[in-house]
C-alpha cells in the first residue's frame, strides 16, 4: 500500500532515504564487481564507476541525521517504567 505522501512525516522521509541507501549500495557493489570481472578501459567508467559510492556516502550521512532526529522526537511514555523504554530502544 502506497503512502499518498512519500515525504509527509519523518518517518516516511527516513523509509525513503533508508530505500535510496540501499539501493545505492546495490549499485555501487555491483559497479565494483564489473570493475572487478570485466575491467572496463573506457575514459567515463571511473565517473560512473565512483558516482554510486558518492551517493551511497551522501545517503549514510542523511539517514543518520534523520534518523537521530525521529530518535530525538519521540519521548518516553510517562505511563511505562523506564527500563522498558530504554529495552525497545
């Protein structure tokens, strides 16, 4: 089920971001192993095979900010004991 907002709340904005992390390190490793296997001599495989691990970089950096602010914004319910609230996290 698709959310009508993508970015609407910062946990949909941290899903997304998680999403692209992902999926840039899928590209980079798989730019890696062509890197690895075929070894290709063109001019622009440096750039293309760089560019995936500059988003992947990117993408770590965003996802922890993100997700160290969700973290920051969620306060402890006052009807639990404390333990329990430090145990889930």
């Amino acid at each position: 089920m698709a959310e009508p907002d993508l970015l609407g709340s910062e946990a949909s904005a941290v899903r997304a971001v998680g999403r692209l992390l992902c999926r840039s390190l899928a590209a980079a490793m798989i730019t890696a192993a062509v890197d690895a296997v075929l070894d290709p001599q063109a001019r622009w495989w440096a750039a293309v095979w760089s560019l995936p691990w500059w988003i992947f970089g990117a993408t770590v950096l965003a996802w922890g900010v993100l997700r160290v602010r969700e973290k920051a914004a969620r306060r402890p319910p006052r009807d639990t004991v404390r333990s329990d609230w430090e145990q889930a996290a």
